[in-house]
C-alpha cells in the first residue's frame, strides 16, 4: 500500500488495525516498520574518497577507502539493510584493520 500511515491501532499492546491518512483502514496483527537514514559522507566526499555506484562510499572488506589510512564502517560503507547488529560487525572487523596496519608501520 503506498499511502501515508496516520495511527496504529489495537489493545494491550497488541496491534490490531493500521490506520492511513486517507481513512482507510487494514486489519493487521504484525507489521514492519523501517525508517530511511541517509548517512552524512560530505565530509569524507570532500575529501575526494571513491563512491560506488549505488552511492556508498568504496572500500575493501575492512573499511579502507581509496584514501590512505580512511576507515569508514557501518551504514556509509553499505546499503540497506541499516541494522545496529551489521553496524557493530562492521565496526569490529573495520577497527581489526586500523590495529594490523598500525602495528605494520615503522615508528
């Protein structure tokens, strides 16, 4: 359905009726509800870091973007799915990458 949802509706919490701007009504006892983030890469675009065609920024499996030693991780290194869980994996294997390249350099 491609209409604007006004209220959910239904008793002790239990979701019962979707109601949309226009009136209508649909008996549902389950939904799915998905918010659209748009990460914030202007800084790291203006910095000349490749992107990819569907708009993320390119990295390999770490995180490392065309700029060296630019870790990016979470939702501007991926499209949807946005999830806390693919976030925080991301993060972890990204972080992984910045330790072994470190203990690499020479000092």
């Amino acid at each position: 359905m491609e209409q604007a949802v006004s209220s959910f509706l239904g008793q002790s919490g239990q979701l019962e009726k979707v109601r949309f701007k226009n009136g209508t009504e649909i008996k549902r006892r389950a939904g799915f509800v998905m918010s659209e983030m748009v990460p914030n890469i202007q800084l790291v675009e203006n910095l000349g870091c490749e992107k990819e065609q569907s708009g993320t920024l390119k990295t390999d499996d770490f995180g490392r973007t065309s700029i060296k030693d630019l870790y990016i991780a979470g939702d501007a290194s991926y499209v949807n799915p946005s999830q806390l869980i693919f976030a925080a994996a991301d993060g972890s294997r990204t972080a992984a990458a910045v330790n072994m390249d470190l203990t690499k350099e020479d000092f």
